[in-house]
C-alpha cells in the first residue's frame, strides 16, 4: 500500500516578477478642469525621462555626444559665417548657446520650444529657450492642433499661485502677433499612433534604459551591505498579515542596510514538518549573469540610437582611436549623414524662419573634424598620401559617401 502524502502546509507565494501592462507610448488625457493635455503618467512624462536618463550612464553619454555632433563648430566659429551677420537670438546669449540646449531637448524628448516676442520696433523678434519639461498643451482647435501652451516648474502643484501661465502658439508672422506678447513655438517629431506631443527615438529602448539605471543601483547596494547574500527562510507557522509584515520589517532593520541588493524571501507554513531554516541564496555571486545582462543592456540602447559604433559617445566598443581609425571613420560619416545632419538640419531650418524675419543671415553650422583628428591621432608623425589610406567609407571617390552627401543637400 502507498504511504499517504502528507499536506506540508500552506504557504505564501511570493511573485518575483509582474507584467508590464502600461500602453505603448505615454498615457494622453484631457484634464478639462485644469485646462490642459496630460502628457504621461501623472503628466510627468518629461520629468521621467530626466530621471532615467540621469541615472543611465550609457544613455546619457549617446545623449551628451550626438549634441556635440549637431552643434559642430558652432554658429561663432563656421567658416561658412564668415563675413556675415546672424545676429543673436536675444540679448542674452549667442545662437550657440540657445543651439545647444535646443540639441539637448531635441535629442533628449524628441522635440524642443522656444518663446518667441515681437520686439518694440514691431518688425524684429527675439527668441528665448523653453525647458521641455515645463511645456504642456492647453486648447486644441477643432482640427487637433495645439492653440495655447501651458507652462509651470512644478506639474506637481498646479493650483493657486502655482497655476501654470498659458501662451498663444506662434501666429507664423509678425503682422498677426502683437508686441511684447510671447507666443510658443514647437517642433515635434512625427510618431504614428502618437496625435500629440512626441517621443525621443530612443523610447523603444527605455525599458533597458531604465535596466542600466537599474544595474547601477545594484552594484552599489551590494557594496553598501558588503555583498551578503540572499536568503530564503522558512517557517513553521502561519500569523496574520499584520505579524508578516512586522516580522518582515524587523528582520530587514536589522540584517540588511538601506535599500540592499540582496533580499529576504520569507516561506510561512502550518506543519510541524516545516523547520525553521535559513538557506542562502547568493544570487549576488552569479557575475556572469549580471555581465550578460550588462552587455544586452549597452547593446539594445546603442542600437535605438542608430549609433554605428559606441566609440562615437565616448563608451567603449570593438573600435578604438589608435587601433581601427578606419572603422571609427566610417561610424562617424553613417551616423553623421544618417542621424545627425538630419537632426541639425530641423533645427537649423526652424530657427531660420525667424532669421529671415530680422533680416540677418541664415544659420549653417560647420561640422566638427572628426575625420582629420582621428587620421592625424592614427599616424600622428607619418604623413599618409591618398594611396596609402585604407578602404574606407571616407575616401572621396567612394561611391556610398557621394550618395549620402547628394542626400544630404537636398535636407539643407
């Protein structure tokens, strides 16, 4: 006859992971009684971003790097200005400045704004950067585009003397705008599926953004708790949910420092069977697993980039400087006609619209040379004759380069 099993008991089941259930872009809504478009959860999207990106090293170098790129030599130092007058966007500051930190926004969130007010004259303007994250829709016309913009420095409090101020977008010419009147400015990327607002290209990516952040905070807790390992702890009795949870925080207070990296899994049962037993569970030793999921972390995020090669942001990848000169050429000329001039030339192109206003010349940004600096940092005492360079995309006569640069004067 077969021995009949005994219950163990019952126990807790404790879910170590969940499904992520939240829509495929930011959450918009209506809020009709503030008188604006939400723009993500708790209308913070923007505010997530920065918060992400500031804890994600890899992302935040990309970030940091593509602006580099876009703002080239700068308005002040392009030979291409040389002789002409641009003017300056406001009193304040040069259009590199004001350039700069449009790069970072456009990059960053997938749009920018700037503020714009007719001068006293009447028939100049002046043009002052709006923080992205600041920004919000306020009405929308009957045909879906935005109106009026709300802006505030705390979404979070948005009543009293808090109340986010509302400006009129841009009218397209200076005889509909009033003077000293500051109207908004925008520029979105087009995302389909997407009828307001905008997301940075790299949004697909933004779970394995968060998952760098993640991995840094990792390392740190098990620094912090002197890399102890995890632990799961059974035991023989089952007490309401309230002695759980007690239980629960006492022993963390007084075996695990603050937010650690190792946890203690707690297995509560109803059979004297169950001992008490305390069994270690040292995930923290498994370092393969954590550089695996490093590796696929810094992979997936380079690749929302487009970035031909991670030496271009100044992390490290299968190229370096002295080594593959050739392959880090021929990164720089792909990412540079595939991603950045595109980039640069939106901006450049919305900012001209008002330089053609006040009458100054149009703005061009000489690019950075990259190509030269690498050559020279390759064979810095050797000169090297046009027989001598390797087969690479740069060579003048190549045929991929002509039609990129063909490409790209038609974007200018």
């Amino acid at each position: 006859m077969e021995e009949e099993k005994k219950d163990p008991g019952n126990y807790v089941v404790v879910n170590l992971g969940t499904i992520d259930e939240n829509p495929a872009y930011p959450k918009v809504s209506l809020n009709k009684s503030g008188g604006w478009v939400t723009y993500g959860t708790k209308n913070l999207f923007p505010q997530e971003i920065v918060n992400f990106n500031s804890k994600s090293p890899v992302n935040s170098s990309i970030i940091e790097s593509t602006v580099t790129y876009i703002c080239g030599k700068g308005v002040r130092d392009s030979e291409s200005n040389a002789g002409r007058f641009v003017g300056v966007p406001n009193t304040g500051e040069s259009w590199d400045d004001m350039i700069e930190k449009v790069a970072t926004d456009y990059k960053t969130f997938g749009g920018f704004y700037w503020q714009v007010i007719v001068n006293k004259g009447g028939t100049t303007v002046s043009l002052f950067h709006q923080d992205f994250t600041q920004v919000r829709i306020g009405q929308i016309s009957e045909t879906g585009k935005p109106e009026t913009f709300r802006i505030s420095k705390d979404w979070t409090k948005t009543s009293g003397k808090n109340k986010p101020i509302e400006l009129p977008v841009w009218p397209g010419s200076v005889r509909k705008a009033k003077k000293g009147v500051a109207y908004m400015y925008y520029h979105w990327d087009y995302t389909p599926g997407l009828d307001f607002y905008c997301i940075p290209g790299y949004y697909p990516a933004m779970d394995y953004v968060k998952a760098d952040g993640a991995l840094g905070e990792f390392y740190k807790n098990s620094i912090n708790t002197g890399f102890t390992p995890s632990v799961v702890i059974s035991m023989p009795s089952n007490p309401s949910a309230e002695k759980k949870e007690e239980f629960q925080r006492l022993f963390d207070r007084a075996f695990s420092g603050p937010n650690p990296a190792t946890r203690t899994v707690m297995l509560w049962g109803e059979n004297d069977n169950v001992k008490p037993t305390i069994t270690p569970f040292n995930a923290s030793a498994n370092a393969d697993i954590y550089n695996n999921v490093e590796g696929i972390v810094f992979q997936k995020i380079v690749s929302a980039h487009r970035l031909s090669s991670p030496t271009l942001a100044g992390v490290s990848g299968s190229g370096n400087l002295t080594g593959n000169a050739a392959e880090i050429i021929d990164a720089y000329i792909l990412y540079n006609f595939t991603v950045v001039e595109k980039l640069r030339r939106k901006i450049l192109d919305s900012l001209n619209i008002f330089t053609k206003i006040n009458k100054t010349a149009p703005l061009v940004i000489d690019e950075l040379d990259v190509i030269k600096k690498i050559q020279e940092s390759e064979n810095p005492a050797t000169p090297t004759t046009s027989e001598e360079l390797p087969q690479t995309l740069s060579k003048p006569d190549n045929r991929l380069v002509r039609y990129l640069k063909k490409i790209a004067k038609r974007w200018r």
